[in-house]
C-alpha cells in the first residue's frame, strides 16, 4: 500500500480522509483563491479585551436598544463601532458576546437595565432586549417578521413571563410606545374572527384596539380616489 493509498480508503465511491489531510485540501483551495488571510482574519479573538472595552461595546448595545427595542446580529451595522471596533464578521461572536457579557452582566453596566434574549421561533432568530422592555419588544420583533397575529404574541409573553405592560409602554412619564402597524403592506388577519371556545372574543382590550385601528385605516384606504 503506497502513502497516499494509507491517506485514503474508498468505500462505495465515497472517499475517505484523515483530518489533517482534509485541512490541508481546504487550505490548499482557500490558498488558489486568495482567501486564506481572510479566512484566519476572521477568527475571533477571544482573549478578554477589559472591563473597559465591554462596557463600551454594552454602550453602543443599548443606544440599538432604545432605538429599536430588540436587536439581533443583523441590525448591528447601525452602528459603525460594530463594524470598525468591535469587528464582529460572525453570528456565533454575536451570540458569544451575548451569552458571556451581556446578559450575564460582565462587567455590569451603569444603565441599571437587565438585558434578556427572545425568539419568536425558530425561523426568527433570538433577539436581545431589556428584560423591563420584553412586552412591548416582542410585539416589535412580531411586526418585524409579518407575524402581528395576538393569539402568537400573547403566547410568546406568556412563555417569557411579559404579559403586563411593561416600561416602554405603561402610562407614565416615559413615552409610550405605538404597537399599531401601518395599514399599507400589512399582513394581519381579520382579527375580529378570532374567538374563545365558549364564542367569546379571545383578544384582550390592547388587541382589539389593535384591530379597530387597522381597520379605520384600511377603511380610509379603500374611500381614497
């Protein structure tokens, strides 16, 4: 058997390899193809950066957050300290930096918010907020997706323990925030067929203001010339 049949063994026409042979391949391809710098400069630098840097990274987190309520890695190229700084190239630094620092709080912030993750399923992602937020933050990510459905989003509060108002959105002070979605392009059910089991409309007071808001404007819609 010569050396390169030891390399490789043929089972059915699937060829087999041993580990080092296989990153030599990749290299060998990343190589031709001018990517292999990169490739290696994309790695993530995992020595801890200090105190300093992370509280920094957790400023430029909040200023997202209480722009959009909810965040996930796609949205930070808002801020160009992701980009330029932070150099943050993966979804899995993205999650790293999430579950090490920020929602555990290391180094803590003097924001005094207690930050929280989400998801809606699945196909949505997770998504990063201030656990004093959640309420009004999954009603957001649940327009993002085209899923304003309140039996779903009910469902999500309850899971995530948010079925009160929350401080975004409970009368005081602060300004509110607007859980109606613009008439035009919306993909909201007919909620008014959306009933409990004894006939009773299975929506609370917030959903059914929802609806009757969403109606009027298609309603204004349909009059227009």
């Amino acid at each position: 058997m010569t050396g390169e049949d030891a390399k490789q063994r043929t089972l059915e026409g699937l060829v087999l390899t041993t580990p080092e042979e296989l990153e030599t391949i990749v290299e060998r391809v990343l190589a031709k193809h001018g990517l292999i710098q990169a490739a290696k400069s994309s790695k993530w630098d995992r020595s801890y950066k200090g105190d300093a840097w992370w509280l920094e990274f957790r400023a430029h987190v909040i200023r997202l957050l209480q722009a959009n309520l909810a965040v996930a890695y796609r949205d930070l190229d808002r801020d160009p300290f992701f980009v330029k700084s932070a150099n943050l190239t993966t979804d899995r630094q993205w999650t790293r930096a999430v579950n090490q620092h920020l929602v555990p709080g290391k180094p803590p912030g003097e924001d005094g918010l207690d930050l929280a993750t989400f998801s809606l399923g699945p196909r949505s992602g997770r998504y990063l907020t201030a656990r004093s937020w959640m309420h009004c933050a999954i009603a957001k990510v649940a327009q993002r997706h085209d899923r304003e459905d309140p039996v779903l989003i009910r469902k999500i509060r309850t899971e995530y323990r948010a079925e009160g108002p929350c401080e975004r959105c409970r009368p005081g002070p602060a300004s509110p925030v607007s859980h109606s979605v613009s008439p035009e392009g919306t993909r909201v059910t007919n909620l008014v067929r959306v009933t409990s089991q004894n006939g009773e409309s299975a929506l609370d007071p917030e959903e059914r203001a929802l609806l009757q808001a969403l109606n009027e404007g298609r309603a204004e819609g349909s009059g227009e010339d």
